[in-house]
C-alpha cells in the first residue's frame, strides 16, 4: 500500500471518528470525558518516561482546552512529578487557553497536524502564557 493511500485512509478514518463521535460527546457528562481522557493520556504517556520528565518543566500549570464544535472544555492540569491529570473544573484561572475544533486537536494529539501550520492558519487559538504551550508543543512532538 502507497504512502499517499495511507494518508487517505487515515484521514478518512479521522473524518468518519469525528462524525460518529460528535453526537455521544456533545451529551455525555463531562466527569466521564475526563476519565476517559485521562485514560489515553496515561496510557500514551506511561510508556514514556523521558517524556514524564520534561513535563516536570510544566509543574503547576493549567491548560484550558475548548472544543468549539462540541462546545466541550477540559483541563489537562500538570505537576511537579510529571503526572497528568485531566479535570471537568479547576478553581482560578487556567495558564492557557486553547481553541479549536475536535477535528483539529484530534489532529494535534495524535501527531497527525502540524501544530504551527494550524496555528497560523487560524484553526488553533493560544491564549495565556505562550512559553507553557510551545513547551507542551515541543514535548507533544517528541511523542
């Protein structure tokens, strides 16, 4: 199979994920998005433990992410051990605010995307402390 067959398989496999996924996730609660994040999260990152060891560099902060289809948020908040939790609610105001699309931060996540390309294209928003989320950007492309 062609590298470029590949890609469009994959690709359409995203676009049919989101379809179908859209609808559970717009009315599921959101402590069990949080769980269920959480457990891909663990899972993506306790293999790694020299990825764990850079995200000791992003201890005590909060990002605030905003699904804008799904007008979902969660919360991936770090600590100093290196551990990520994700949460419904966190008291105070988050270190960063990002926007996009499920499509998009799916993209993101799974290393599918370019995360310059979709900022600067304007499908990815940054608010915050600009220093956390290249950090994150750079330990999420180790990945």
């Amino acid at each position: 199979m062609s590298l470029s067959t590949k890609d469009s398989i994959k690709k359409r496999l995203m676009e049919l994920a989101v379809k179908y996924l859209n609808g559970p996730l717009r009315v599921m609660p959101r402590f069990i998005e949080a769980i269920g994040a959480g457990v891909v999260i663990s899972n993506l990152l306790g293999s790694r433990p020299d990825v764990k060891e850079r995200l000791k560099a992003l201890g005590g902060k909060v990002f605030l992410f905003k699904v804008l289809d799904l007008g979902k948020t969660f919360n991936l908040c770090f600590d100093d051990k290196g551990e990520v939790s994700v949460v419904p609610n966190v008291e105070g105001k988050p270190d960063v605010i990002m926007r996009a699309e499920t499509s998009v931060l799916l993209e993101l996540f799974l290393g599918e995307e370019d995360p310059d390309t979709v900022f600067f294209s304007r499908r990815f928003e940054i608010n915050g402390d600009t220093s956390a989320a290249i950090l994150l950007k750079n330990i999420m492309a180790a990945i």
